[in-house]
C-alpha cells in the first residue's frame, strides 16, 4: 500500500527526516509514535502530498484514495448528516446524474455504479457514524455553524470514516472526544476494512486499534510488528542488548589496544601488533544508547485536612438563572480519593469541575470545603490564556512576587523546566510543555485538590507516564476527566457518572461502562448498578497502599535527583577542565578540578547505587 525510500525533509535547515524508509502493506492497522516534534505529522503530511520531501520518494498503490483528517474545524450552513454525506463526491455526483440523465444506458449505468458504492444505505451509515461520535439525531439534523470547533472536528472526523478511503490518516483523533466517543472510535477502526495510519500518544488505544507500530525517532522510521506494549517491550530488549554490545566491544577494543601499546615495538610481537591495529580501525563503534529523559513532574505535597474536604448537600449548578446543568448533588471527596469522571461531553462535567474549584457559586444547595483547601484547575483554556510573548518564568515569577529567582526556577525545575527553557516565550513552547507550565502554575499553593480537565492532551507517551507517577506520588485528593483509558485506569479508584443532570456513583470498572457505551452484553445501568462492590474497602485499601510506597517513592525520587545534580556538577568541572589554564595559576588549577573531579565521581558512584536500591524497593513493594 505504502513505501517511503530515503525520504528527507527540513524545516528552516533543520532534518525532521533523514533516509527514512519504511513499507506498510495493504489492510495494515499502524500506530505512530514518537516523541513531540519528531515528525510524525510532518510525515502524514507527506504521505497526504500536503508536502513536499526535500529527497527520497513516497509511492501509494495506483488509483488508492487517501484521506488526512484536517486540523481545521470545517463550517458552513448545511446540517451534519448533510455534511458527512457530502464528503463522498462520486455519490453527490452520481445523484445528481441520475435526476438529470435522459439516455437510458447511461441512467442504468449511473444506477449500477450506485448500487455498488451502497449510495442509498449511505444516510444510516453515516447516521450511525455522528451516533457513535455524540451526535443524536436532532443534533444531526442541526447546520454545522451551530456547533462549537470541538464538535465541528468531530464532524471532520465522522466524514473521513464515512468516506472509507483505502488510506486514513488520522492524527491524534481522539483529542477532540470525550472517553465515550474514543470507546467508539477505537471499536470502528478495530475493524476498518482498510489500510490505517493513526497518530496517538493513548498507549490504551493503540493497544485496542493498531497491529503494528511505526516509530518515529532521530528522522528514521522503524516499523515493529504488534502492539503498542509489544512494541515497548521489544524496543527496551533492542535497546538493552545494544548497550551490551557495545559494552563487550569497548572491553575488546580496550584489550587489543593494551596489546599494540605494549608490542607495538617488540619485533617477535610486532606483525601480531599491526594486525590488532588494522583490526582496531576496521571495528565499527558501536553507538551508546543516549535516550531523551521525559520531563520530570512533580507535584509540591500538600497540608494534611481533616475529612471531608469538600461535601455538597442537595447542590444544584448553572449558567442561568433558573436553568440548572447539574441538581441533586450529594456527594463528599477526602484526600485520599482519586475520582474519574464519565459522561458524555455536554453532560455537565466541565461544569463540575468549575464547581469544584470555586469559579461557579452553587444555585441552590450547599458546598461545605475545609477551611485551608486550595484547589489546582487545569483546564485546556489555561493554555490558551498564556500570554504567548511571555516565558515559563515570568509566568511563575507573577505568582511568587519576592520570591527569589532561584526559587521561582526550582518551582519551575520541578516540571521540567531546565534554565534555558524557562527563557523561553510560551509562543515558542510546544503543547506538551504549555501543559507541563499550566500544571506547574495550578501547583503554586500547594493545591490539596486537584482538578485536571483533560490533562494529557498535549503530552507523549513517556510524559504521560511521568504525569501518572506524579500523580500517584500526591498526597491530595484528585478529580480527574480524561479520554486516555490508559491514565484513568492508573490514576482513579472510584468512578462517577455525570448524566441526566446529575452526578453519582457507578459502582463498576470501566470494561463494563465500555459495555454500556456500546451496548453490548450486560448492560450497565446509569444508577451505577452492576454487582456488589465495597467502594468504601476500596478506597481504603488503596490509600493504604498509596501511603506505604510514599516514603519509598520519596527516596527514589531523591536519590535520582542528587544523580542528577552530580551529574550536572560533573559537566561543569569538565568543561572547567577544558578551558585553556591561565599561565599564573595553570597547575594548581588543574590539580584542584581533578580533585573535585574525582570526589564527584566517588560521590556519583553512592548515589548511582542508592537510585538502584531504591528503584528495586520501590518495585519490590508494587502491589502484583
């Protein structure tokens, strides 16, 4: 279906791709990944012809229909069914043929072609499509312009699967679904009859959707067969047995050298001696493995409350007055609570989380909150509000006035911010680092709550993953609403149903709210009720186990931190080192350094070895 050779492209000089090749066979599901910025927009771009590569080539099977899904939210005064419909130009075409030909074979024609295209079952399957993406059937029958760009993408995305091209590239889809629509996107395309690139850092859903995956790294493409956990899997067992490749060649070239050294000019060992060196110049070295760290997150600890920190009785929430979203609230949330929320968009969960955090007062009702809770809100609003000509810390400088500038870029390290990225203008940030900035500006007071509307969004794969330890880590209470299954299932131990203007409890897991959403099997039903579950033992048994790891955690993430601040240390005497000495003070110079040197080495060495007991505790001490 698909094959790149040697495809190059730069953007302002710089290579996104470099040689990349790769083969995708026809019927193929790809998952492709990669760090942010690596390029793998930029090589569906290509694929599209939306670009042109600067080298290499790209061929598609002859006469094969590909279809990007396009960033831009599309507009316009026709309704959604009208609009998904539209999107198969042969059908409109050939309709409006049928009513104006005259000549009978051509009408016959014309009518045939339409039977095998499946002309006149197209309006219920594209009904069908709108349904699974959250659109009823008045919404279908609404104009598109009436509608919010968030939804309007959905369209966008409802009329690339409608139209079925035998190509579908589709780049980071779910960002513009709730948790319901992704459960339906990744059931259609589990089964899409056709050749499928998808764009994702939901490492749950490549897992469901996509059967090989396609990662993006260093302007190559490398293409593993399997899963994303497989792929993972496989990438890690590479990546180790690389290391200790080169290990063993570098204990080789380290022996035959010593031999030359001490042979060289003996004459019985001499010829022996010429031959290590040819062998020596002719061995490869191979590469160490030098993997980019994920940003660090880490969120400050906050003060211990007594329960509940926040309570609400008989509350009733809205915009307008009279016009409740949300009534008959009568809920409580303790620090120790990790809470998900489900629910359609548009069913109230936004609002609930600007409840929770105080930005809407209660309609009717009453919200008791412990008298010294803060509150920490990300919302995908916050990142737009950042003042673009601004840095990450002028930012955080804003929030701290007198504090001192170290302390204000300590509290910015602590969501990866190194010195020169905290230099940066937010307009010149990427999307995951705006959210890592909003995540460290909500974190400011030490928020006893957090409130994380869809906090994943911008970040990759491996950020994910350091955002659910860091969550983990907290001591607070967290309120979570997010479509990555994956960062629900890590991060959340009770679930609660936002729908039919109300919020409660759903007293099952999210296989079977994935069952409801579907309609298959056993149904479960919006009162939340399923089977008999303790949500009570629950939760307790998993502060317990939060609290216990806690102090293990704790150690872990000191000992990495003194890692790395010798680390640093280490680089700074090195490039001392480096430095041409000055002619009054050369020796006494260098013989310092090398001391300094040396004692960080030793030092290093402890901490190296810490960092590894205490990953081994820490894993050890992991529930099975």
């Amino acid at each position: 279906m698909l094959r790149t050779e040697n495809l190059t492209y730069r953007i302002a000089g710089r290579e996104i791709l470099a040689g990349a090749t790769v083969h995708v066979p026809a019927g193929h599901k790809v998952g492709v990944v990669g760090r942010n910025g690596a390029g793998k927009t930029t090589l569906l771009r290509l694929i599209a012809g939306e670009l042109q590569a600067d080298g290499g080539g790209i061929a598609v099977r002859n006469g094969a229909r590909i279809g990007l899904l396009q960033q831009e939210a599309p507009d316009g005064p026709d309704s959604l069914i009208d609009t998904v419909l539209a999107a198969d130009a042969e059908r409109h075409r050939l309709l409006a043929e049928a009513e104006a030909a005259s000549a009978p074979e051509r009408i016959a024609e014309v009518h045939q072609r339409l039977a095998d295209i499946g002309a006149h079952t197209a309006p219920a399957r594209a009904a069908r499509i709108l349904a699974g993406l959250g659109f009823d059937e008045p919404a279908q029958a609404r104009p598109l312009d009436s509608f919010s760009g968030g939804w309007r993408m959905r369209v966008a995305l409802a009329a690339m699967l409608f139209l079925e091209p035998d190509l579908l590239l589709l780049d980071e889809p779910t960002n513009y679904l709730d948790l319901e629509g992704a459960m339906w996107l990744e059931s259609f395309l589990a089964t899409y009859p056709r050749t499928l690139m998808i764009v994702s850092h939901d490492r749950d859903f490549l897992n469901k959707v996509a059967g090989s995956i396609l990662h993006v790294d260093g302007g190559k493409l490398k293409l593993f067969r399997g899963n994303y956990d497989s792929f993972e899997r496989t990438r890690r067992e590479r990546l180790a047995l690389q290391e200790k490749m080169r290990l063993n060649q570098d204990v080789q070239r380290k022996h035959m050298q010593a031999f030359v050294d001490r042979f060289r000019y003996k004459a019985s060992k001499a010829r022996q001696a010429q031959s290590r060196l040819k062998a020596l110049a002719k061995m490869t070295p191979i590469a160490a493995v030098m993997e980019e760290r994920s940003a660090s997150i880490s969120f400050p600890e906050p003060q211990a409350l007594p329960p509940p920190i926040v309570s609400m009785d008989g509350v009733s929430v809205g915009y307008a007055a009279g016009v409740p979203v949300l009534s008959r609230l009568n809920l409580r949330i303790d620090m120790d609570d990790r809470i998900a929320l489900l629910g359609r968009n548009g069913n109230g969960k936004t609002t609930f989380a600007r409840l929770l955090a105080g930005e809407l007062r209660p309609m009717g009702g009453r919200v008791h909150r412990a008298g010294k809770l803060k509150v920490g809100h990300f919302a995908q609003h916050q990142i737009d509000a950042l003042d673009p000509d601004a840095t990450a810390y002028r930012h955080m400088a804003a929030l701290l006035p007198g504090k001192a500038p170290a302390e204000v870029r300590a509290r910015l390290g602590a969501f990866g911010f190194s010195q020169a990225l905290a230099d940066v203008a937010a307009s010149d940030l990427s999307g995951g680092e705006k959210a890592r900035l909003v995540l460290a500006l909500i974190s400011v007071e030490a928020p006893g709550l957090l409130v994380l509307d869809e906090p994943s969004n911008h970040l990759d794969v491996d950020t994910r993953e350091v955002l659910v330890q860091a969550l983990n880590d907290f001591d607070g209470g967290i309120v979570l609403i997010s479509h990555d299954r994956h960062l629900v299932e890590l991060i959340a131990d009770r679930l609660w149903l936002v729908a039919g203007n109300t919020v409660r409890p759903f007293e099952g897991d999210l296989d079977d709210y994935r069952r409801l959403v579907l309609g298959e099997g056993r149904r479960v039903d919006a009162e939340g009720e399923r089977r008999p579950v303790d949500r009570k033992q629950d939760r307790r048994i998993s502060a317990e186990a939060r609290q216990q790891l806690a102090p293990l955690r704790r150690q872990a993430r000191e000992a990495e931190q003194a890692v790395e601040r010798l680390n640093a240390e280490r680089a700074a005497v090195d490039a001392a080192l480096a430095r041409p000495p000055s002619a009054a003070a050369g020796a006494e110079r260098l013989v310092a350094l090398n001391r300094r040197r040396a004692e960080i080495e030793r030092r290093l060495a402890d901490a190296e070895a810490a960092w590894l007991d205490a990953m081994a505790a820490l894993e050890e001490a992991q529930p099975a």
